[in-house]
C-alpha cells in the first residue's frame, strides 16, 4: 500500500516547483480579473485563500465536484457533523469551486472550450496564489471502447478524433498544435492505488477527445448522421488498435494546457458503455451513479495515499 513516505518526500522536494504561466503579459497586470470565476488579485487573497493547495481535481458538473469534495474531507478527516463547503465562486453560474485541506476541487463544464476557460483562470489563480508541486487530475465519465461498462481508464495519451496525439487551435488566422502527452509517473501510481483498492477493473489507455458527443463520437442516434452502423463499427475498431480504450470531450486540451504550464497532470474517468455495443446510456440510474463514483474513490485514495494518510 506505501509509496506514502516517498511522495512525501516528493513533496517536500518539489516545494520550489511554482507553477508557472507560458504568458509574459501577466506579471505586468495590476490587476488580474478571472472573470468566469467571479474572483480578482485586487479583492482576494489568492495566497492566504489557495496557497496551500497542492492537489487539484476537476470535472464535469458542479453537484458531482461537491460531492467530491465531501468524499475527499471525510477521506481526510477534515470533515465534521454539519460542517458545509461552500462555492467558492458563488458570485457567478459558470462554474463551481470548492476546498477542503490542500485539495482543491472544480467544475468545468462540458466540452472543450468550457473547460478550457476555466483552466486559463484556475492555472492564473494557482500562479496568483504561489503554488507549488501541483498535481492536476480530471475526473469524469466516458464511452468506452472494448471495456465492460463501470471500468476505470486511466489515459496515457488523448488524442483527436484522427488518432494523433496533439491538440489544435486557430490563434490569430495560424494553426498551433501542441502536445497531449500525460505524466506516466503518476499514471502508473494511479494504476497502483487501484490495484491497492481492488474494487473495480481499471486500464491504462488512450483516450479520444472529441467537439462533439454524437456525430464526432459516431453515434447513431443524433439529430444528424450520414453514415453507417458498419461505418461506426470500422472507426471504432480502429480507435481501439489505435490503442484507444475511451471517448469524451475534454482531455486533449486538458493535457495540452496543463503540459505548457509544467503542471503533473492526469485523466481518470469510468466508462458508462461499450460504444462497440450501441449508443445510448442504458444503465438504471443507481448502477451509473456508482459508476461514476468510482474515479473519485480512485483519486481520493491517491491523494490520502500521498498524503501518508492511507
């Protein structure tokens, strides 16, 4: 169960690994409003409010990220008989923030400019704050690809929907495409701490991210669709020689933003179908909901673990 004592260890050493922004213009601001968090340098504290963090977990919704946070104080022993955690960023409805300890906890929408939004202003906030030795990890859910429903992937590399490991974007009229590579060092310690639980299968596998959740995932059962069943059949095999084990809409630029920023970073999210076997969500709500608290049983037990506390 112990590798407690060595990211200890790695902790302390790393201490001095602030992080950093790949943007010169900021260190020259007065002022740095981060907008969609309803937060500002000039009426918050950033170091007395986040400088202590040094794991930060995010995903989808803000109820769900809530319930993490819960999970995570109790997991911890922060938490006590009536104590709330409340939004951090309640002056707005875009996204939710909360924390507990070191362990910061965020909502990020769906899709990748959303999440994207939001990590330009989480990744300015942790700069405001003078954090340091960050670990970053996106907890969700996905189709998987050959895997039985429940199943957890951890993802070595996201890539498009054209298999290549790189995300794009159109910056002033010019292409930039940038990495998509995750830290294989703490994929291999988030492996370990499932094997340590033994609760549910978990692989380590590519992930494909993709702007759309019908057409650009191949489903059959959109508004849209101008292919067919054997058409999906032959992409979705293919994604899985590719070595891809899953599909949803967000990991690309999550590694790609979090590797310019030198932040350690993974992708942990559980499979709700077999894509190989239909469509649609068909698991009663009890079973998804257990589903989909596996990935934070997961990494809650990575952070405790880290923290010695396991």
């Amino acid at each position: 169960m112990a590798f407690a004592g060595a990211d200890a260890e790695e902790l302390e050493n790393h201490n001095d690994c602030l992080v950093r922004l790949s943007n010169p213009n900021v260190a020259t601001m007065k002022e740095d409003v981060l907008y969609h968090f309803s937060l500002s340098t000039s009426t918050h504290d950033f170091p007395a409010m986040f400088g202590d963090v040094k794991f930060v977990c995010v995903g989808g919704s803000p109820s769900r990220m809530k319930a993490f946070i819960k999970y995570v104080a109790e997991e911890l022993g922060f938490d006590h008989p009536g104590v709330d955690y409340p939004n951090i960023c309640a002056g707005t409805d875009r996204y939710a923030m909360y924390k507990v300890g070191p362990v910061l906890s965020v909502s990020h929408g769906m899709g990748i400019p959303s999440i994207a939004i939001m990590l330009h202003e989480l990744i300015k906030l942790l700069y405001h704050a003078r954090c340091s030795n960050i670990t970053i990890i996106r907890i969700g859910t996905s189709g998987g690809i050959g895997l039985e429903p429940g199943s957890v992937v951890i993802t070595r590399q996201a890539v498009d929907a054209c298999f290549k490991p790189e995300f794009e974007q159109i910056v002033l009229g010019k292409r930039v495409v940038r990495s998509t590579d995750l830290d294989e060092q703490l994929v291999q310690k988030l492996l370990q701490c499932s094997a340590d639980l033994s609760e549910f299968t978990t692989v380590v596998g590519n992930t494909m991210c993709t702007l759309d959740f019908y057409e650009g995932q191949g489903r059959l059962d959109g508004a849209l669709c101008s292919y067919t069943e054997q058409d999906k059949q032959a992409y979705l095999r293919a994604a899985y020689a590719a070595g891809i084990r899953n599909i949803e809409m967000e990991s690309s630029v999550f590694a790609a933003m979090c590797s310019e920023c030198g932040l350690r970073a993974a992708v942990v999210c559980v499979t709700l179908l077999n894509r190989l076997d239909g469509d649609q969500i068909l698991s009663p709500h009890e079973v998804l909901t257990e589903y989909q608290k596996r990935p934070q049983r997961l990494v809650g037990y990575f952070i405790k673990k880290s923290l010695g506390k396991a």
